[in-house]
C-alpha cells in the first residue's frame, strides 16, 4: 500500500482523525516528503511546509534521549514542546501530537514570547519572529536541556541544535552535534543518517 500517495494522503486527511494525521505525517517525514506549494495543498492533497515540519518535531521528540536530570518531578510524565514567537503551524501541530505520546510521556504544547522563561522546554520551535532576539535566546538556555529547532537562516551555526532547511521543495534539516553535546542531548544515529551533520562533537 502506497500510503505517501497523494491521493491517499488526501483521504486519510479527510477522515479527521488525529492519530492517523501524525501517523501519515511522520511517514511523510521520514521521507522528506515534497510539500505543496502555499494555497496549493487543498486542491494536490499534499502537506504544506508547517505540516511536514510538525511531524518532524514530533519525531524529532521520538529520536533524541534526555538526561534524566531535565526529568523533573513536576514534568516526569509530560514532554514540554514549546514555540516561542509567531506560531507559524496553526492548528497542525495540535494534530500531530493529539493522542500521542513519546516512551510513555504525554505531549504538552506550550506557547511563550520573548522575555518569558524557556528552562522548561524539551524541544523548543524559535519562530523566525524571533530573529531579533535569538542571541539573547539561545543565551538563556546556557545550562538547560532543550531541544532548540528553528528555521531562521544560519540557526545551527548559531548554537541552535536542529535547523530545517527547504531543498527543492522538500523539508531538511541540520543538526548541530556539538550543540546538541553541550545541551546533554543524544540524537539517535537513525535520525543523524537523515542529516546534514555539522560540527562533529565526541559523545
């Protein structure tokens, strides 16, 4: 069964369902599916950019270990998936995760703004709103555990752990390994053999 077949894809949407809508997607992911133009997904049945891009948050969740320090006892049955900035995903990010759940903790999305306290994130989405501040940002993470990922152009360059990059029309990402080591992060070499691995960094 062609499950990446658009026209597929776009029945299965159809059904509304949110399991199966995070279930298609990560498919879609792991594949580095080609999105559809904006304002063109309705009519194709493909997925627009931020829908390819919830489904690898959520995947991304699903393939990087945390300490058991950043486990603590107010969060230890939840994973704090956080946007600062602009929500750029609507309503699908909501989707994907809705019932979902990563080595049995349930998927808590949080929404914050410049300036409030980001300590508690797992993965953090930098909306490109927050180009501005992301020096500042990234600073007041120093310390903590959180899975940075944004799309602002030179992001894991910057110190960000995860950056999506566009390749003809499909969603890529870089993952900064030694970003990744100072946040006591381990991303699994399955999701490493779907990237473009920079700044190489001894486990």
């Amino acid at each position: 069964m062609d499950l990446l077949n658009p026209k597929r894809l776009g029945a299965l949407r159809g059904l509304a369902r949110p399991v199966v809508f995070a279930w298609v997607l990560a498919a879609m992911t792991l594949s580095a599916y080609t999105i559809s133009p904006p304002g063109a997904a309705a009519q194709s049945g493909g997925p627009t950019e931020y829908e390819v891009k919830a489904a690898f948050l959520f995947n991304f969740a699903k393939f990087v270990e945390w300490p058991l320090a950043a486990i603590s006892p107010a969060n230890q049955v939840r994973l704090i998936l956080c946007i600062v900035g602009d929500d750029p995903f609507g309503p699908d990010l909501s989707r994907v995760v809705a019932g979902q759940s990563v080595r049995g903790q349930a998927i808590q999305i949080r929404r914050y703004r410049f300036g409030d306290d980001l300590r508690p994130c797992h993965v953090l989405f930098i909306s490109a709103s927050e180009r501005p501040h992301l020096t500042q940002i990234l600073a007041g993470l120093q310390g903590a555990h959180a899975l940075t990922v944004s799309d602002i152009d030179g992001f894991a360059e910057a110190g960000g752990v995860m950056q999506f990059v566009m390749e003809e029309s499909r969603v890529r990402f870089v993952v900064n390994l030694e970003a990744a080591s100072r946040a006591k992060l381990r991303v699994n070499s399955k999701l490493l053999a779907l990237a473009r691995v920079m700044n190489h960094a001894e486990p």
